[in-house]
C-alpha cells in the first residue's frame, strides 16, 4: 500500500483518545525507522504527511518506505542511498519495535 500525499490535511483529520494513542504508538515506529537510518527523528523532517498515511491504513515501515525515503532522495540525491546501503544499516528495517 502506497502513501496518499492527496488526503486531508493532517489537521483536518478526526480524532478520538484511542485513535491518538494508536496514531502515537504508529508515529513512534516511524520515528524509530527514520532515527536508525538517517539519526533525524520524524519532526525534523518537513511536510511529512504522516496523519494521513496514518489514517489511510499505512505501516509505519510502508510509509518509511513509501514517503520518507523518497522524499529525502529528492532532497539529498544518492546520499540517502549510500547511507540505506550501509553494512551497518542493512538488517534495521527488520528489527522488531521495542513496544511490540
């Protein structure tokens, strides 16, 4: 399942107490991803439409995957890349949640 970049904005997206602790929960995740690979958390990245992705069904790993990296590939070209193909790296988006 891909991102939606074309829904609602995050803002204008419904909430309930437990739709909030389970969108934290799925931010969390996606924060972890974002700091293991590229030691930048999720707010310091820009105009992530991480509500709405949340909201349409997306994985924290599909909208990773789908959203993030592309998005900084478009920003930093093959640096992104060379970082993803790290040794270090390569077995990370397999790691289980530490909330899990």
């Amino acid at each position: 399942m891909s991102c939606p970049l074309t829904r609602a904005l995050d803002s204008e997206s419904p909430s309930t107490p437990e739709s909030d602790l389970t969108y934290a929960h799925w931010r969390r995740e996606v924060d972890r991803l974002c700091q293991r690979h590229y030691a930048q958390g999720l707010d310091d990245l820009l105009d992530m439409p991480e509500r709405s992705a949340f909201d349409a069904g997306s994985t924290p790993r599909e909208f990773f995957e789908d959203t993030v990296v592309p998005t900084l590939r478009g920003d930093f070209g093959d640096l992104i890349d060379d970082v993803l193909e790290e040794p270090e790296h390569e077995d990370l988006l397999n790691l289980k949640s530490e909330d899990a």
